[in-house]
C-alpha cells in the first residue's frame, strides 16, 4: 500500500532542503537561529499566514501575502536573485535581494539582528 502521507513529507522536506541549499551554494545568507524563531513567532500570529504551493501540489505553511513558504523565507536574510526581481529596491550590490517581511512586520526583529 502507498504512504501518500509519507509521501507528501518526503516531498515537502526535500523542497525545504533542496531550496535551502540552492540559496547557500549561491551566496544566499542565512539568519540567526534566534532571528528565525522570532519572525516565525510574528508569522504564526499574522492575518496573512496561510496555504502557499511553491510547487505545484507541494503545498506547505506559508505567507500568503508573498507566497513564500515559512520554512524557507524565514531562514534567509539575503537570497540571490534568480529571475524576476519583486522588489528593486530590494536589491543589493553582491546580486542578492534583502528578504523582508513585505507588511514589515519584521523590521523591529530583522534591525536588532542586523546591529551585532
Ligand atoms: S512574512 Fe509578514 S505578512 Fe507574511 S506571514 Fe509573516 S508576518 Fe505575515
């Protein structure tokens, strides 16, 4: 009998993985541990959070005011751009585009992290 269940997370945690990696070997830059935790906090409690499908049918928790996922744009403070640019003020000289919170809710969090 197939596991579609198992199937769904194998799919889900490969995505996740495989984007993180991609992001890294590109000169992506990943967060704090603590950063990630505190913009997820702000997230779980946001109107906008909701259903996102990076893939189509892989469909994982996710903003829906961007459509990224939670487990992949919380993680990353700068991402290089890879085809279209959603914001041009976004981004930086090295290639990469900033990753924000695009309500803003994160600036508090992002501006603390960012002084050390
Ligand atoms: S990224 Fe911002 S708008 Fe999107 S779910 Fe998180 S807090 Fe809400």
């Amino acid at each position: 009998m197939v596991n579609v269940r198992k199937g769904i997370d194998t799919a889900l945690a490969n995505f996740v993985s495989g984007f993180i990696n991609w992001n890294l070997k590109k000169g992506g830059k990943l967060a704090d541990e603590n950063q990630i935790k505190e913009r997820l906090e702000v997230c779980y409690g946001c109107e906008k959070k909701g259903i996102v499908e990076p893939l189509p049918l892989v469909k994982m928790e996710g903003c829906t005011e961007c459509d990224c996922p939670l487990a992949t744009k919380a993680r990353f403070t700068e991402i290089p751009v890879d085809g279209e640019v959603t914001a041009k003020k976004l981004l930086l000289s090295n290639g990469n585009q900033i990753v924000k919170c695009p309500l803003n809710k994160w600036a508090q969090i992002d501006e603390k992290y960012e002084k050390r």
